[in-house]
C-alpha cells in the first residue's frame, strides 16, 4: 500500500486523517503494518469477510423492519415483499 505520507499528498488529505484510515483497516484485519516497511494487505479469512457481510445485511434488514413498522406495513407484507425482492 503506499506511505501514509504519499497517499496524503496524491489525495490532497491530511497525514492524520490518512493515519487513522489505515489504523482503522488494521483494527478491522484488513491490513497488517510493519514499522519502517509499510502497510500491506492482509489475506482474508473467507469466515471473516462473511461475518462482515453478513452484520451489514441485518443492518439493513433492521432498518427496513423499523421503517415497515412506522408505516404499520404487517409482518406478512414485509416478508411478501422481501420474498418478490430475494426472487428479482
């Protein structure tokens, strides 16, 4: 991956903001850095990256029962309709 400081100054964004990017991506297993080597993409465990994928559908699906239930759409509407869209 490149510097901080060279993604910084090719992005016109600041070091800090660079910095906690990459310390987030390392927080999330992403990347892995070695000091005085640089930042380097992680092989992903296929287990991970599902979990991952599968946390931001049940976000969705959450919010798609909170806004179902504002319109008191019933329970059996919402999954019709998930159904036609699982299906399209």
């Amino acid at each position: 991956m490149p510097s901080i400081r060279k993604l910084s100054k090719d992005l016109g964004i600041s070091i800090i903001t660079i910095k906690r990017a990459y310390d987030d991506l390392e927080k999330e297993g992403y990347i892995s850095t070695v000091p005085g080597k640089g930042s380097y993409i992680t092989a992903q465990n296929n287990e991970m990256v599902k979990e991952n994928q599968v946390k931001i559908v049940e976000d969705k699906l959450f919010e798609a029962v909170i806004a179902a239930k504002s319109i008191k759409l019933s329970r059996g509407e919402l999954i019709d309709m998930l159904l036609v869209l699982y299906e399209a």
